[in-house]
C-alpha cells in the first residue's frame, strides 16, 4: 500500500476514532463514523492513515468491513489517549 502524502490527519477525529475502537473490540466503518461523530469520508481517509502504519486492520465479515485495532493500535491507542496506566 503507497502511503499518501498529502492527507494530514486532525488529531481530534483521531483520538474519537481510537477511543471507540479501543472501548469496542470492533466496529463496522459506518457505525464507526456515527460513534465518533467523524464525516464518513474523512473517517476513511483517517483509516487510510491508520492502516497504513499498522494501527487498524479492516476485515471483511457478512458483506461488512470491520475495523480493529492491531496489538501495535491497542498500545498506540492506550498512550495517545492517556489510557496507558491500566
């Protein structure tokens, strides 16, 4: 996968997205969108981003593409969002 660029991501949608993700062992991309209140199309340039460094995966299930984070995600998600003291 060629990494883009140009895309530079909004810290805030990060952090919404990382947070459902990580209180949620997955999600679909669309409930994922509305639960962290990111427009849908910035939410995939945002995973994009995210799955190039390895920090989501997105899985196909029942005609769905799921979003999850990686073991590398979970930590990342844990120490961006001030989580990591558990």
């Amino acid at each position: 996968m060629e990494e883009s660029s140009s895309f530079e991501p909004s810290f805030r949608a990060l952090a919404r997205i990382l947070k459902v993700l990580l209180h949620n062992d997955s999600t679909a991309k669309s409930a994922l969108a509305q639960e962290a209140r990111v427009n849908y199309g910035r939410l995939l340039d945002h995973l994009d981003w995210l799955e190039e460094r390895r920090i989501v995966e997105l899985i196909v299930e029942k005609r769905k593409v799921i979003v999850r984070l990686t073991k590398r995600g979970r930590e990342f998600a844990l120490i961006l969002l001030g989580e990591d003291k558990q």
